[in-house]
C-alpha cells in the first residue's frame, strides 16, 4: 500500500497562497463535499481566518486518480510567516516532498529562501510552483525563469496554477504522484515520529503522527520513548479534514491516535511513538524550540488566577512552542513568565487566551534575555528589566543577535538602509538578484529587530520588501537599566533595559507619559528617570490647590494665615514622607503603551 501515499506540504512565503491552493485541491479531490466548502478550511481557528494568515499547521487526507490507480495524497498545511518557521519545520520532517509556491506577481521573497533551505538540508523532493497566475500583473514568464534558476531546474518543471480559479491544480496533484516519492520503511518495528498533538477533555491527549516503519490498531499498547510514558490507542484515525476512525495505520501514512492520557507534559513534539512490548529506537526528532522574546501576563483581576494557569497548560497542549513560568510582582500581584517565538506569536497567544478564555490580561513590555557575568564571576541569565543588575557591577553582558535578509525594490534601498542604521544594524552584503530585487543581509540585536523593525520596514517600502531572520548566538550588548523615580522614590515595574545610545530618548518618553498619567497629589510630584545615579530626565507635576479659608468671611487676616501656614507644613510633611499610592490601570496603561 505505502507505493501508492505521497506525502508533501505547501512551503511558500506568507500570502502567497497556500491556503487558497489547499481549497482547490480539497474541491478538485472530493475530500470535502461542495456545500461544506468556504474559503481557508484547513484554518480552523478564527484568528486566522480574520488575519489570512496560517497559524498552526493542518494535516489532511485526499484520493486521487491518476493513470487509472487511486494514490493517498497527505497534504500538511504550513504557515508562511518568520515566527513559525518551528510549524515549518515539524511538517516537513514527516514528509517527502514539497511544493514551492511563488507568487506570479511578487516572486521571490525573503521567506521563500528560508523555507526552501529547510527543505533542501531533509534532502525533500521540490515541485517549484508559479501561483496567482491569473492575476492582471502576473509576470509569469519572468518568475518561471527565476524560480527555475534558484533551484537549479530546467522551466519546463515549473508548475503554473490559480488557487482562485482552479488552473492548474489537476497537473499539479499528476506531478505530486509521479515526482513525490512514495514512503520507505526506516526500520523493523514500529516507529511513528509526532509531529503535533491536540486535546480532548473526554479522551485526553490526542497525537498527531507520521507512521514511518510499523503499524498501528485500536487496542495496542504503545510507549513513547522520551517520556516512558506506556498507554492504550483508545482510536486511531486519519484526518479528512475531520477525523476518521480506521481500523489502522500503516507505514507511510499520517494520521492520529486517542491515548487516554490526561496528565499534560507527557506527550512531546518530536518524540517517538512506539510499541511497549518490542520497543524500537527513537527517530531523529526536532530541537526543542527555543522562546526568543519573554513577556510577563498577569490577569487584572487576581482571582483570574487559577483560570490563566488552566489556560497556559491547555494552549501549550495545541502549541508546544509557548514555555511558561509563574512568577509575582509587588505591584501586578502573580502572573506568568512566558517565552515566545516571535512578536507575532506572542500576539497571536495573547489574543487566543482572551478569545478562547475569556480573559482580561496585563502584558508587559516584551524583553529577550541577557546573559550577566557579575564582578564576581558568576554567569546569570536576565529575562526581567526589574532583575537587570546595577551600572557598574557587571563585567560582561551579552544579548541575543540575528542574521536578517531583507528583499527590497532597489529604490527603496536607501530607506532600508536608514533603517537598519537607525535598529544598530550592522549591514552586510547587497546583491541584485534576477527581478531586479535587492538583497540585503544585515546583523542586529534581536531588541532592536522587536522594536517594530518589521512595521518600519513595511511602512518605509510601501509594503514591498519581506523579511527572513535566523538567530546567531549571543553578542556583547550594549544596554543598561532605566529607573524610574515618583516622588524620590524607586518603581521597579517601570524599570526598561534600553540601549544605551537611545537611553536619553526613552528616558524623556517615560517621564512625559507618567506626567500624562499619574494623578496630582497635595504636593508637588516629581517624576524622574535614571540610570546608576545618574539623573536623564525629570517633571514635576504641580500640587492640587485646596483653599483652606473658603468657609471664613470677615475677621482678622492674621486667622486666615494661621490656616494658609498650617497647611503650608502639611504640605512640607506629605512631600517629606514622599509616599504616592499610584493607581492600578496607572500600571496598566504603561505597560499597554509600551
């Protein structure tokens, strides 16, 4: 049977039409019926269907005839954008193929040179796709001949299609069967690589996997290597999209497997899945991913609690990528420290635990982490500005840096290049590449690449230039810690790790919105901001003016100047002790404007 299973994704840059090609194939297959059909199928999630823009991957089954036999084509949806590139990679470990998808009017962007030397390294078989070619400002010819030329391929192999109209995908699913080639067995035994894993409150952990040697029925006892965990397949089935219950799973097919297991933390991405009573060696899994950004959530209301835990272990059960750990602040009461891929991905997390949770939720400025060697030799890692040591008792920090493509028109070269100067971009070699397109490789801090590069750079290119990153390692960096002072006295919430050469303007950026937003006080409020003892910007908020003889008519001036200089040492008083009890949604809107 495996002979007749072609298993392949869609890999292409984001908004290059995957999904829309996925819709087609599924209506031209007759895996979905056309009454259940709407656009973006394979998005399950609403946040995807409002963005056009695919989160999580999605596997499906489809038949198909070609020279009069019926092939099994598993198709894994991909999504396209840089902060998943992990999804990426998790779907194309478990299949043989992929379509490269380009599109007719933009061509090659950065993204597409990403994913493409991903699947290059897992040795996959790559069908180059011109996409949108029905489009009035399609350049077909000319992105054949780019396509062709990057991955070195004669044009004639360059497949053309429409996800919108139809054209082309009947050859396309031809070629996924005569070029795609079908599954080989890696070993004895049974050996199913997991690839994601999803959950049901009735029937517990649910693993998506890909059977690579082996074969799997409802009532075996199975083990997964990492964890040692052992249970029974309550189901096991394909996806269609839907599930389907089959009797069982054979090698090169992917599909899932109902385990009973209700116990987070025991199912893994990458792990491997085989029997308790003949286990086999584990499969070459993936890397764990590593969170790049770290941001603080606290729910504002503290007897949310309990309700933002249960949400954290039931996402981080859909998406192995979000780490978490709980922490307490003084001032927001106790949240959770959470590690993410990318600002998108903490979005897209943020947004899904109000959604799908029902959650009102504070999140703090997004930081990266600093590796801090101390005077004393000690070496810690820093996620928290309000952990961030004193100027001056550091030897060494280091932070992490990327490596970033950024694909431009070339007369939006010189605003790219100000941009980069202006996010401490240290730019590297320019190359014109084939469409006239300029290529531009460049080094930055990955806090300067979170501080809206990708907004600016969208916003300074009118919408053409992409952008691909890979992470570098750890550099020396160049920051420091920015106190904030109310009234003489030191607010770690507000504390930032800035760069050092932007510290001025940050500093008089926080002091001007805590004007705006602190109330007055019976005496004069003096807000500051600092770095070690070094004052970089102040304000002072003038005291709220009480006239203490309002209810006094007549009489001697002198009864009204006993008040006026009683209030006078009061005031005197208050401003001494230099307590302010700054308001919560205070808090709250720092860290939103932030």
């Amino acid at each position: 049977m495996a002979h007749h299973i072609r298993n392949f994704s869609i890999i292409a840059h984001i908004d290059h039409g995957k999904s829309t090609l996925a819709d087609r194939m599924l209506e031209l297959t007759g895996t979905i019926e056309p009454r259940r059909m709407q656009e973006q199928v394979l998005d399950r999630m609403e946040l995807e269907r409002e963005r056009g823009i695919t989160i999580k991957m999605q596997p499906v089954r489809m038949r198909w005839m070609c020279a009069g036999e019926e092939y099994i084509l598993n198709l894994i949806d991909t999504p396209g954008h840089v902060d998943f590139s992990y999804e990426v990679s998790r779907a194309l470990s478990a299949v043989e193929g992929v379509l490269l998808l380009v599109d007719a009017t933009q061509g090659v962007e950065a993204q597409t040179l990403s994913v493409l030397s991903v699947a290059r390294e897992l040795n996959l078989t790559i069908l180059p796709v011109v996409s949108k070619i029905d489009a009035p400002n399609a350049r077909v010819p000319d992105i054949t001949t780019e396509l062709a030329r990057l991955i070195n391929c004669p044009e004639s192999s360059v497949l053309h299609a429409s996800g919108k109209t139809g054209e082309g995908v009947a050859d396309i699913l031809d070629a996924i069967v005569e070029r795609v080639p079908a599954p080989q067995p890696k070993a004895a035994g049974v050996q199913c690589l997991v690839f994601d894993f999803g959950y049901s409150d009735h029937r517990g952990v649910i693993i998506f996997m890909r059977v690579f040697s082996g074969r799997i029925a409802k009532g075996d006892g199975l083990r997964l290597v990492a964890t040692g965990a052992d249970f029974v397949v309550l189901e096991v089935g394909t996806l269609a999209p839907e599930e389907r219950p089959c009797p069982e799973l054979v090698e090169g097919e992917i599909g899932y497997i109902v385990t009973g297991i209700k116990k987070p933390g025991v199912a893994r991405v990458g792990d491997t899945v085989t029997t308790s009573r003949n286990p086999a060696a584990a499969l070459g899994g993936y890397q764990s991913p590593t969170p790049v950004i770290w941001a603080s959530v606290y729910p504002e209301s503290q007897d949310d609690l309990p309700l933002l835990r249960q949400s954290l272990e039931r996402l981080r059960l859909s998406d192995s990528s979000l780490s978490y750990e709980e922490e307490s602040s003084g001032v927001m009461g106790k949240g959770f420290r959470c590690g993410f891929l990318g600002m998108l991905h903490l979005e897209i997390v943020v947004e899904r635990l109000r959604r799908e949770f029902n959650l009102a939720l504070v999140v703090t400025m997004p930081t990266t982490v600093y590796e801090v060697t101390r005077t004393d030799k000690r070496v810690e890692n820093v996620y928290s500005p309000a952990r961030f040591p004193d100027d001056g008792t550091t030897t060494s920090v280091r932070e992490l840096w990327v490596d970033i493509f950024v694909m431009t028109p070339p007369e939006y070269l010189g605003a790219v290049s100000q941009l980069l100067y202006e996010h401490e971009g240290v730019v590297g070699d320019t190359e014109t590449l084939l469409d006239g397109k300029a290529r531009v490789g460049a080094k930055m801090p990955l806090r300067e690449l979170m501080r809206g590069f990708f907004d600016r750079l969208k916003s300074v290119s009118s919408g053409y230039a992409s952008l691909s990153y890979e992470l570098i390692g750890l550099r020396p960096a160049d920051v420091v810690r920015l106190d904030v002072l109310v009234a003489e006295e030191l607010v770690p919430a507000f504390a930032r790790i800035v760069s050092r050469r932007r510290v001025q303007h940050e500093a008089e950026a926080m002091v001007e919105r805590l004007e705006k937003l602190l109330p007055r006080q019976m005496f004069e409020l003096k807000i500051q901001a600092k770095v070690g003892s070094r004052i970089l910007a102040s304000r002072r908020k003038s005291a709220m003016k009480k006239d203490v003889t309002q209810h006094m008519y007549g009489g001697d001036i002198t009864r009204k100047m006993k008040l006026r200089e009683k209030q006078k040492k009061g005031k005197k008083k208050m401003l001494a002790r230099g307590k302010v009890d700054i308001p919560h949604d205070v808090f709250l809107k720092v860290v939103k404007e932030s």
